[in-house]
C-alpha cells in the first residue's frame, strides 16, 4: 500500500506522511532516535525531511523519510509499513548516498562521519519474529581483525514490541508504531503530535494533493495501457485479417489448378500431389467437372 493511498482520518504515527510531520518537531525527533539506539544526542541538525539526495544527474535519487546529523553522525529514519523485499538493499544505496551527498570534495575518507540507517518495520521484515535486526560486519576468515567502516543499519519489527525486555522505552514506541496505543509518556507526547499534524488543513490539503495526482497517474497508466491494448489488438486483428486472407487466396488458386489439372485428365492423385489438396477434396472437384 502507498503512502497516500489511505484516507486522511485513518492515517497514524505509522504511516509515513504524519511520521515526517511529527519528526518536524527537534526534541521528539532526537529522542526517538535516543530509544531505538539507546544513545544520547545533545542536538541535531536537520539535513531535511523527506529529502531527495541526488548525487548525479543521470543516478537514481533516493527520498529519505527523516534525516538529521550531531556533530559527528548522521541518522537517516525510514517509516515502513510494507515492502520489505528490498530493504537489504535499499539500506546499502541509503547508506553509500547519505556518504555522498555529507562529504565535500576534498573530505579525507578518515573523516567520514559515522552514519546510521533506521527502518522501522511495522510487520516483520524478515521473518525471524525478533523485535531488532541489527546489521554487523566482519572478516569471514578471522575475528582478530575489527571491520568497522563507521556505517550500521537496524531494522525493527514494531509487530515483536512484547518481546523487548530490557527496555521498556523501546517497547512502549514500537507498540504505538504497532497498535497505535501510547504507553508511556514519550509516546503520549508523539500521539498529541500526530493528532496536531491531522489537524492541519494546509497539511492535509497537501496529502489530498498528493492523492489526486497519484490518482491521475494511476489513471493514466490505466488509460495508456487500454490504449496500447487496444492498438496491439488491432494490429492482431489486422495482422490475422491478412493470414487469413492470404491463406483463402492460396487455397482458391490451389482449387483453380486443381480443376485445369483435371480437365486435362490428370488423375486426382497426381492432381492432390501438386496442389496439396486432401485427396477427398480433389475427388469432389473431379465429379462437378
């Protein structure tokens, strides 16, 4: 499901328009970002919400949902409700245009900031019923060597809320992804926020926007491929008009060299073997002569 295929009314704190919305406001935001990594940040900067990184002019853009820098680290926050088959993936092109797009041309590659990609899962996005997935890397041939280039990537499974243990802020934000239910009063302080983007009128004549002009291309596309299926029909059509004409004309001179055959008393097997005329056909031709 799209992000603005949902009614106004029923949108939440899941869904990605009001998420960016309420991620707007800086201390809700930095403390989000605290309880899913259980750090502390003392202020950060916004890079841009819902920002379109593009690195080349000819290389795909990538839009990042929330995306914020500290003095040293970057944390782009991705609110996902479904489509999980790419996530691997997209994670690793987040992460190589984030480096891109904070790092000036003459950046020492020492000097890359530390950098965090965030999914929050509201179903399980890969299937281990886990609440976190946290991504490490590593030699495969000896553990003696760290392999730390600076980059994590965590994903987590809002719908495994009841089996985080050991930290009950966590908790408490994944089951309001989750159940849309505040527990604590980080999350009340997110439900009020959610409930105040909902009720901007200029907010949500933007999502009516983005809905009609989704609703236009849809229509579009569905036009589009009416007409195309109507002009391969067509051209079907015409194309096996001609087979069909050409093949009655092949039979109509086969019929017409048949006949001249057996006026000149050809037999109607030596007759069925030029034309290709069935024996039985040739025969009849013979006794209307």
């Amino acid at each position: 499901m799209g992000q603005f295929s949902k009614p106004w009314n029923e949108l939440t704190f899941a869904d990605n328009f009001i998420f960016c919305k309420v991620m707007l406001e800086e201390e809700l935001c930095k403390k989000f970002i605290e309880i899913l990594l259980g750090i502390e940040i003392s202020k950060i900067e916004y890079l841009n919400t819902e920002n379109l990184v593009e690195n080349y002019y000819d290389s795909r853009g990538v839009r990042l949902d929330v995306y914020v820098k500290d003095s040293d680290r970057v944390f782009d926050i991705e609110m996902q409700t479904g489509d999980y088959d790419d996530l691997l993936l997209r994670a690793r092109y987040y992460q190589s245009a984030s480096d891109v797009a904070t790092t000036k041309r003459r950046t020492m590659f020492r000097k890359l900031k530390e950098s965090y990609i965030l999914f929050v899962c509201v179903d399980d996005p890969f299937g281990a019923d886990i609440p976190i997935y946290t991504r490490t890397m590593k030699f495969l041939e000896t553990d003696k060597v760290s392999y730390n280039d600076k980059s994590h990537a965590v994903f987590y499974n809002a719908s495994a809320y009841n089996k985080v243990t050991d930290n009950e802020e966590l908790k408490a934000v994944l089951r309001f992804v989750y159940e849309n239910k505040s527990q604590s009063k980080y999350t009340d302080q997110l439900e009020v926020s959610s409930k105040n983007a909902k009720s901007r009128s200029e907010w949500e004549d933007d999502y009516m926007y983005f809905q009609d002009i989704l609703e236009e291309e849809k229509e579009l596309a569905r036009e589009t491929g009416l007409a195309e299926g109507r002009a391969e029909g067509r051209a079907e059509g015409r194309a096996e008009g001609r087979e069909a004409g050409l093949a009655e004309g092949r039979e109509e001179m086969a019929v017409l060299t048949a006949k001249n055959f057996l006026k000149e008393g050809s037999s109607p097997e030596k007759v069925s073997r030029c034309t290709g005329l069935p024996l039985e056909k040739v025969k009849e031709l013979a006794s209307k002569l």
